[in-house]
C-alpha cells in the first residue's frame, strides 16, 4: 500500500513542447539527455544525419564525443525542452559554431566566428528574404538588365507563355482576378496598347529556398527590343508626377493572384460572375468555379506550377476573350509593371516583377 501512495504521488512526466514543426533530428551528447552535463556547445554542419545540428555538453571531453556510443540522434524539440534558447538559432546556417552563455537576463548563444551574442530569434532564411525583397520592389525604376534578366532562360529561371492575352480596346488594367479585378480598385493605366492579342510570358523561378516560383510576368506587345523602361503610372498621371500626393503606381494582390487584362474584359470579367453568384448563391468563385480550371492547367503544364496551379489560360465563357492569371511571386503584397520602349519611344512590353531570384 505505502508503494502505491508513493507511486501516486509522484509528479506525471513532463509533457515534451513543440517549438518546431518538422525540426528534424539533431546530434545530442548523451551527457546532456542524462542530465550530467550541461549544452555547452552547438554547432551545425552539411550532414545526411537530421538537420545538421550537433549539441555538445560542458563536461564532454574529445574522447568522450569520439566515441559513437555517447551521442545519438533525437528530435530537435528534445533539445529545446531542456535548453529553450536553442529554439532562437535554429535556421543559422551550415557552418554556424555557437557557445552557450548566462548572464542576469538569462541564457544566450555567443557565435564563436565574429563574437556575437544571439539573444533574439534569428529569422528564418526565407523571411530574410522576403523583407529584402520586399523593400527591393516598387522603385522608380531599375537598369534594364534587371528586366531584361527575368527573362533570360538559363540557371534557376525558365520562361513559360501559358497563352495570349485579349486586348480588344488596349487599355490595360493590372489587378487580382478575384479581388479586384472589374472594380474601382483595379488598376487602369494611362499608357495604351494596339488593340489585340499578345503572347503573356511568365519567368518561373526554381528556388531551393523558395521553390518554384513566378518572378515576374510581362505582356511582349512587339519584337522591337526595349531599349529602356518607365513605370506604369495610373491613367491621367505621368511619371513626372511621381510622389505628388494621391499618385500612386501600384496594384494590390490579395488572394495570391495577379492579371494583366484589358479594361473591357475586366467589365465582362465582372458581369459574368455578377450572374454566376445569383445563380450558385453562397458559392466561392475560386473553391467553387476556378479551382478546377487551376488544377488541369497543372496536369498539363507541371514543370513549372506548384500544386493546385500556378497560372491558368481562361476564357471567358461568354465572349470567348481570353485573361492569364498568375502567382504574383511570394504571394500578396503591392506591386508595380513597367513599361519597356524601343528607340522611337514606342510600347514593346510590359513587365510585371514580383522577385528578385538574387535574393532567393
């Protein structure tokens, strides 16, 4: 009976934490799983084992570590249940080598490279450079090898045409199809296009940090080569007027998608869905009507689409024009084209560019 109550009045085990989904398995000194040493040293390297993390404990000696029967691999939240600040270098980089510290604000790596102290969640690499990017877009304007680069094939990036766009008037309105596209908060630019069709190419990215991505778009209206790029202004403004205020040049994405269209579609565009929603009423015109659309686009074209769709070729049920959406890079954000002009000043292009592929 005395060996029950004891039993009983034993605390239950500690519930592990996940700080990490997916952490992935990490080299651990047996000494620190044991509790006869304290994590002392960490440091990461290229390796088939896990995520590259090995942890080592402050009484671990060479001999110890280099026998194999003192070090195992366990998840990476295992680690950070016992020493929490590990969560906070995570995604550091191969080569990292970080010490374990203390002072009166509490435990903190000291990177042993350039001496210094890690007190703060370092940002996982694609956050990085999603804010790199991010304050990289919406320039005034760029050289012209940027532009041109996009659409180089070679390397990470391919170029892929899913089809033309339809042009019946040549005004152009840059929007999200399912935003805002038909709308007052599309975009309706001042400068015009021939009246037509006109291939819509789109630079795919394939990132290893990243995945596969959709860098830029651009409506090639003739062959003639730019020679040099403006930005696309808002129709009634000019790019002399720039940071005047109420001008802006931007497009917002909000569901992930972008498009390149002419103002006429856009109205077609708007009254087709007008009826559908009174004919499916509580229905959602992506889940509902373009998720199909999206997911054949991909069967034929998986090279360059992520699951579920990356652009789609549509066209409308009623007229027969045609409007290319696509992934606008990273996903929603605001957003800028340009236009491209050969030597007599005249529309060869218009470029849509969501990534810089340096950064990424």
């Amino acid at each position: 009976m005395a060996l029950f109550n004891k039993k009983k009045n034993e605390p239950p085990p500690k519930e592990m934490k996940q700080y990490i989904t997916g952490a992935g398995g990490t080299i651990v000194s047996k000494s620190i799983l044991e509790g006869t040493s304290k994590l002392k040293w960490l440091f990461r390297e290229n390796s088939e084992y896990g995520n590259g993390w090995v942890a080592l404990g402050d009484t671990d000696t060479q001999e110890y570590v280099d026998n194999p029967d003192n070090m195992t691999i366990v998840d990476f939240n295992t680690l950070a249940n016992i020493e929490p600040a590990v969560v906070n270098v995570f995604y550091m980089p191969v080569g990292s080598d970080l010490e374990l510290c203390s002072d009166q604000s509490g435990n903190y790596f000291l990177d042993t490279r350039d001496g210094k102290e890690i007190r703060e969640p370092v940002k996982h690499p694609v956050q990085l450079a999603f804010e790199k990017n991010l304050k990289f877009l919406n320039q005034d304007n760029y050289p012209s090898e940027f532009f041109q680069g996009l659409f180089q094939t070679g390397g990470r990036l391919e170029t892929f045409i899913p089809g033309n766009a339809d042009f019946p008037t040549g005004e152009v309105v840059l929007a999200d199809p399912l935003a805002y596209l038909g709308g007052e908060y599309a975009t309706y630019l001042d400068r015009k296009v021939p009246a037509g069709s006109y291939p819509l190419e789109l630079a795919v990215l394939h990132s290893e940090l990243a995945g596969l991505r959709i860098a830029a778009a651009r409506l090639i209206v003739s062959d003639s080569p730019a020679v040099r790029y403006e930005i696309a202004m808002p129709k009634g403004k000019k790019p002399e007027e720039l940071g005047q205020p109420g001008v802006w040049t931007l497009f917002g994405v909000d569901t992930g998608l972008a498009c390149c269209t002419d103002v006429k579609i856009g109205e077609e565009y708007r009254d087709f869905f007008a009826q559908w929603h009174k004919e499916y009423p509580g229905k959602n015109r992506y889940d509902d009507y373009f998720a199909a659309l999206f997911e054949e686009s991909r069967r034929k074209f998986p090279h360059v689409q992520n699951q579920g769709g990356s652009f789609l070729s549509w066209q409308l049920p009623r007229t027969g024009h045609h409007v290319i959406m696509f992934a606008s890079g990273m996903g929603d954000g605001i957003y800028s084209a340009y236009w491209g002009l050969d030597s007599d000043g005249e529309v060869t292009e218009l470029i849509m560019p969501f990534m810089n592929p340096e950064f990424f």
